[in-house]
C-alpha cells in the first residue's frame, strides 16, 4: 500500500467562477427536475427535504451554540468555585484551630476556679484554726519560760520544748500566708483566663460568621452552575435526536439525487448500493487522483465513486490530495492521531470548495467542518466527524 506524500496538502487552484455558477445552476436544475418528477423518498420532494435539512441545520446551529456558551458559562463558574471551595476549606480549618484551642482555654479557666474555691475553703479553715488557737492562748496562756525550765528533763529538752513552740507557731502562721498568697494567685490566672476565653470566643464566631458567608456565596455559585449544566443538557438531549433525523433525511434526499441523476441519464449515477460505483471521469470532469496518495482504505473507494459522480454531473474537476493517512503523518501535516483521514473516511478535495452542503447531500456526500480552511473536507453521509 503506498504511503501518502509528506505533503499531502498541495496549494489549491482557485476555482473558476463559471463553475461555482454553473454548480449553483445545476443544483437549482436538480432541484426542480425532482418536482417535475414528483414525490419520492416517502413522499417528499428534494426541495422540501433540502428546506427541512436546512431547517435541521439551523436548529443544530442554535443548539450547538447554546450549547457552547453554556459550557463557558460553567466553567467561568467553576473557576469561581473552586477558589470558594479553598477558601471555605482554609476557613474550616482555622475553625477548628479556634475551637481546639477555646476548648482548652475553657478547660483550663474551669482547673483554675475548681482550684480558687479549693484554695477559698482551706483558707477559711486555715484561719479558723488561727482563730482557735488565738482565743486559745488568751484562755490559758502559754507556760512561761520559768515553768518550761522546771518541766523540762535536761537541757536538751528545754531547748526541744522551745523548738516546738516556735515551729507549730510558724508553721500555723506561713500556712495561712502560704495559702493566701496562692489564692491570690490562682485569682490572677482565673481572670487572665477569662479574658482569654472570651477573646477566642469572640474569634471563633467571627470566623463561624465568615465560613457561613462563604459557604453560602458558594452554595448560590453551584446552583446557578446547575442551572447551566442543566440547560446543556436539555440542548444535548434535543441535538442527539435532531441530528440523526437530519442524517436520515440527507440519506432520502441522497437516494433522491440518484433517482433523479439515473432518469436523467447521467454517466456514472449510481443505480445499486453503496460500494457498487463503475463510474471513471470523463475528459476533465470527475475526480482524479493526485499521485502517491491512497483512496483504498476503508470507506475511501466508496467516497471517490461519490465524488466522481458529482464532478461528472457538475462538470467540476476534483483533485484527490489526501485520502488515508497513518497516524503519524496525519498528525504531522496538522490533523490528529483519530481524525476521519485515518480511519479511512475522508478526502481533501480541491475543487469542491464551492459546492453548497444540500447538493452535496444529493450525491450523499458531507462537508462536516464549516471553516474556510476545511470547505475541501468531505465524507460520506452518516460518517462520524
């Protein structure tokens, strides 16, 4: 099988004006020899076909516009929702950095004043003690040093007794301080805590404000996105079914062209199902094959059978370029690895440029691609784009 040349794009002629003209004519003609014929194809004539797959055409036009700005009008969204959904994200996230930490400053206040009223009843026993003791040695006051000498077994023993004293009246006197001192500072800490917890109180609902604003603007985002993927989907649920009636009325008008061609007399109409062409050009009309390319891949001889009737009929001189090509060089002459070209069903054909899409569904051809760049680009009615 012989590859395509690297180039399989040659520069295009420009396309005579008389022929252009005359391609108009004999569609016009094409047309009204099908009313003269009468109703075929289920009963509808190629005009009325050709109205109603131009009507089809319009609609798809519509739809797939629609269509198109609806997906910009989501994605615009989703931008936007995606920067709402991180910054919702950093603000759960210093949410529960506040509430962690209010938790603990709330744990830590509710230790302190637990301990400030520990610390409040033993002060309280602590001085009633000292009380107790004060009124006690004002009712029997303590021996003095006279009788601490005469009771005492010794020196040592003296000096023991004195010891005594003087501990049990310190250690009465610095617990009561020692127990003061810690209350008022347990007292300190319980309001510095206090602070604190209200500080971070005040923190966390100001964030817990700004996560339900956000929350909300995100929500409100999301359904006017819903609403636009809903609406797509409303015009690609109406597109699906629309297209392939469009398709099944390019195939009654196809068969049409054939009937009409075939009473007309025209070399090379097709008269039997797709595949069984004979058709060869005739002088410089039909379609020629440019050297080094292959139209005998796939759908590709059916195709060329197409496009030589048309020429014949329209008196235009078609020029193959580029029939299959491998995936790799489809891709390095600017198609794709999966374009029609490398599955066998398409052809780049200068020469067609002018021909309108309804005479080309005529002769069950299709130029799916509207671009100026692509107006040589046909396949076959029905193919996959």
């Amino acid at each position: 099988m012989p590859r395509p040349p690297h180039h399989s794009r040659r520069p295009r002629r420009p396309i005579p004006a008389r022929l252009v003209a005359l391609a108009a004519v004999v569609a016009t003609a094409a047309a009204l020899g099908a009313a003269v014929l009468g109703p075929v194809a289920a009963g509808s004539s190629s005009g009325s076909l050709e109205s109603r797959i131009a009507a089809s055409e319009a609609r798809e036009g519509e739809l797939h516009a629609g269509i198109g700005a609806d997906r910009n009008q989501i994605a615009g969204f989703q931008g936007s929702i995606d920067d709402l959904q991180t910054r919702l994200d950093a603000l759960e996230t210093s949410l529960d950095t506040e509430r962690e930490l209010l938790a603990s400053l709330r744990s830590q206040l509710r230790g302190a004043r637990a301990r400030l009223a520990s610390l409040q009843v033993q002060l309280g026993q602590d001085r009633h003690v000292l009380v107790a003791q004060l009124i006690a040695s004002y009712e029997s006051p303590p021996p003095d040093i006279v009788t601490v000498v005469l009771e005492a077994h010794g020196f040592a023993d003296l000096l023991e007794r004195i010891d005594d004293l003087r501990a049990i009246s310190r250690e009465n006197a610095g617990a009561t301080v020692h127990v003061a001192e810690e209350q008022k500072a347990v007292t300190v800490q319980a309001a510095q805590l206090a602070t604190l917890e209200a500080s971070h109180a005040r923190e966390t609902s100001a964030v817990l404000v700004q996560r339900d604003e956000v929350a909300q603007l995100h929500l409100a985002l999301v359904s006017r996105q819903l609403a636009y993927i809903r609406a797509r989907d409303r015009k690609s649920a109406e597109l699906a079914p629309l297209e392939s009636h469009r398709h099944s009325l390019e195939g009654e008008l196809s068969k049409l062209a054939v009937s009409e061609l075939a009473a007309e007399g025209v070399a090379g109409a097709y008269t039997g199902p797709i595949g069984n062409y004979t058709s060869t050009p005739q002088g410089e009309y039909g379609f020629f094959q440019a050297p080094g390319t292959d139209y005998s891949v796939g759908e590709e001889s059916v195709l060329v059978a197409h496009l030589n009737t048309l020429g014949i009929a329209l008196h235009l001189h078609l020029i193959g370029i580029s029939g299959y090509r491998t995936p790799q060089h489809s891709v390095e002459v600017g198609g794709f690895a999966n374009d029609p070209h490398t599955r066998g069903e398409a052809s780049d054909t200068p020469g067609i440029e002018g021909v309108p899409q309804a005479t080309l569904a005529r002769f069950g051809l299709i130029r799916p691609f509207g671009s100026a760049a692509e107006a040589d680009h046909i396949q076959l009615l029905g193919s996959r784009y």
